[in-house]
C-alpha cells in the first residue's frame, strides 16, 4: 500500500514554481476577465464592445440568457454555471424576464429584455458542429478548440471541415502560424477575403476557395477549390494601395461593432452602423476595384486562417463598407474588437492594479514609526527563517500537506508569543 502511495502521489515543486504556477493562472484569469475585478455588474456600460460572458443552465436552462462576471459570482453562486470565455457586443440580462422571479442583488432595475443580445448554442453548454460539451465528459482526452472571430463558436480541429488538419497554419512545435480563424459558415459570408493577395493568408497550407474577378462582367465568378495548395511564407504584412489624401480618409475609430451572424450569431448595433455609415460617407478608391456587394453568393466556404493585423488591409469604400453593415460583420473594422486586443487591455489593467497595490503597500509602511516598520522587517525575517528551517526539516520523500503547512503557522504563532 505504501508503494502504490508513493506512485500516487504529486510531484514536489518548489516555491518559486507554484508562486509562478499561480502568477500564470491569475495573468490567464485576468486576460479572460479582461481586467474586471468582478465587483460590479456591467449592465450600465451598456453593449460593451467586448467582456467575459456567463450562462447560468439552473436559472435559465433554454440557454438564452448571459450574466457578467460579477453576477454570476454574487448571484448565481453554487449555480450550474457555463463559462463562455468572451462575447461582443452583449449587456448583462442577470435578473431581467428571462430569470423568472430571481432578480439581480447588484442591479436589480434592469430592461425586460436586451433585443441587441445574441445567443448561440454555446449558451446551453455545447460547442462545435457536434454539439458536444466543453469538458467533454465522454472523453478521455479534452482537446483544444479553436474559437471563429465572426460567429464566436469553438470548433474541434477534427471538425472543421478539412481535408486534413495539416491545413491549419502552424509551426513545426504546432504552435498556430495564425491570429484569427473564420469557421466554415461564415466564410461564406466572408467570401470576399479571397480577394486580396495571397498574403493576406496566414503562413502554411490552407483550402483554397478563390474568388476572381470577371474582367469582362466587373462581378466575382467562383473558382473551383484548390484544396492544400501552398500559399506564401514570406512577409504577411498586406500594404494596400496608396490611396490619395486630398481624396478622403477615414475614421476608423468611429467604426465599432455588430453583429449577428450565421448559426445565431452576434447581431449589430444598428446605432453604431448608422454612425458608421455617416462619418464614412466618402469616395474612397475601392482596393479591389470591384463592387464585392454586386456578387453571387459563394454557397461552398471554407475555413480561414488569418495572420496578425490582417484587418488593417480590409478596404473602407462606400461600397464595401454598406456590404459589411449588410452583412453584419462592420466589427471586422474595429481594431478593439479583437481578441488581442482585449487581451493588451487586459494585461494594462492587470499591471496598473498590480503597481497601485505596491504603491498603496508602500504608503502604508511609509506611514508608520520606527518602532511599527523594524516589527514589520523582524516577522518578515521570522517567516522567511522558519519557512526555510520548514523546509529543510521536511521528509523529501513524502508530499507536504495541508495539515503540515497549518502547523507550520501554528508554530510561527506560538513562538510569537513566548518572545512576548
């Protein structure tokens, strides 16, 4: 019984591991919090442009209804919670019609409803074109998926609609070669992607669907599929025709987002594109030269794998900008929509919280006497001693546990006092 004990038990790490264990684990949380400390509840942001979404399947179990990160640690504690990482554009509906006699502890005087939400199967807990839950618990192995930047759904690489999985862009650790990925159904929508030059691509093989342009016609003609053909891995920076400033420019910071897309995904913000199309109304010169909006539709898509920065070579013409608000997808345009960038906001917040910590520790020693700062100074030493002689003392042979770690205190406490 010892034997299979000692087979059993975890591996021994150090301090300074589990310190930056748990370093990593919080810098993951924040990233997926986006810097919300979880204290107040979103609602009166409004339709952010981008924040951490919960479903609560004890109080809504039809899956049609979002909390944020604050509700559903206050008011939905215990709960049979579905994390959906990030949603766009979403208002938190905690306590509103969707939950029955429940209301909201933290903002209780909600709208009956928030019309500009948007919910997808995701909501009820199940993921991908199978359905299946996240963590699977038929599996004997949980495998990473891949979330598309358009319909925000997670899809099993299996899944996707390849060929092959030597499609997908990556490294020869497979480490992803991209930054964002369209699922099968909204590459349909984003069809006109395929016209821009191949490097626009993400680095590596990937199933072609091209779209070209009829010169004689000035409309799009479908191309048959090419699948695994190689594209470039060179430089996967797209610099866009220059484009005359006497002509017009645009203001991309008053492009902000929708949605709404296919397999109930995002709507839009029919405010925001209205401002949009406003503060946009110029004759810019097309990138593409062609009226993308005068198209057939592509019926057959396939996946997308795109590279960084890859929206800054989206064109923002009259025309391509009424086929986006058509077509819901204006948010491509709004470089705060990704999910680097709320990731860069996130680990901002993460150090600013983090330097006024320290700067608030550092006031409170600053401000107390002499006596109180050497009390201090002495008991950091004591746990720094004891903590080591602890250690040192410890079998290595055996785990440490929680009984051992609180007698460890116990000890600290108790010394403490025979010196007083």
């Amino acid at each position: 019984m010892d034997g299979a004990f000692d087979d059993e038990a975890e591996p021994a790490v150090t301090i300074g591991e589990y310190l930056e264990e748990v370093e990593e684990r919080e810098l993951e949380a924040d990233l997926v919090l986006g810097g919300d400390d979880g204290k107040e509840c979103t609602y009166s942001k409004g339709y952010m442009k981008r924040q951490a979404i919960f479903s609560c399947l004890t109080c809504t179990p039809d899956g049609n209804a979002g909390v944020c990160t604050a509700c559903s640690l206050s008011c939905h504690d215990g709960h049979q919670i579905v994390e959906l990482w990030t949603k766009r554009n979403f208002r938190c509906d905690c306590g509103n019609s969707k939950f029955g006699e429940f209301f909201c502890k933290i903002f209780p005087n909600k709208d009956v409803e928030n019309v500009e939400n948007s919910y997808n199967h995701n909501f009820k807990g199940s993921y991908c074109t199978c359905g299946r839950p996240y963590p699977d618990p038929d599996a004997e192995e949980q495998v990473e998926m891949i979330q598309c930047c358009i319909c925000e759904d997670w899809f099993h690489e299996e899944h996707l609609g390849l060929e092959s999985s030597d499609e997908i862009p990556k490294d020869d650790e497979g480490e992803p070669l991209y930054e964002d990925f369209i699922c099968k159904a909204c590459s349909v929508v984003c069809f006109f992607l395929k016209l821009y030059p191949e490097v626009i691509w993400a680095a590596g093989k990937q199933a072609d669907n091209t779209v070209h342009v009829s010169k004689d016609k000035g409309v799009l003609e479908d191309v048959p599929s090419t699948c695994g053909s190689e594209k470039p891995t060179g430089d996967t920076s797209y610099i866009s025709p220059k484009i005359d400033d006497a002509e017009a420019t645009v203001d991309s910071e008053s492009i902000s987002g929708g949605k709404g897309l296919p397999q109930g995904g995002n709507c839009y913000n029919s405010t925001a594109l209205n401002q949009c199309t406003k503060s946009t109304n110029l004759h810019v010169k097309c990138l593409l030269g062609v009226n993308i909006g005068a198209a057939s539709p592509v019926l057959h898509g396939k996946p997308m794998f795109l590279p960084k920065n890859w929206r800054d070579s989206l064109c923002k013409c009259n025309n391509c900008l009424e086929f986006y608000n058509q077509k819901r997808i204006v948010f491509l345009l709004d470089k705060e929509d990704s999910i680097v960038e709320y990731e860069k906001m996130a680990k901002q917040k993460r150090e600013e919280k983090l330097q006024q910590q320290e700067g608030a520790e550092l006031n409170f020693f600053n401000k107390l006497g002499h006596v109180e700062k050497v009390e201090i100074l002495k008991g950091i030493e004591e746990m720094k001693d004891g903590l080591r002689a602890f250690l040192e003392s410890a079998d290595s042979s055996k785990p440490i546990t929680a009984a051992d770690v609180h007698q460890f205190f116990d000890d600290i406490k108790n010394k403490r006092r025979r010196v007083q």
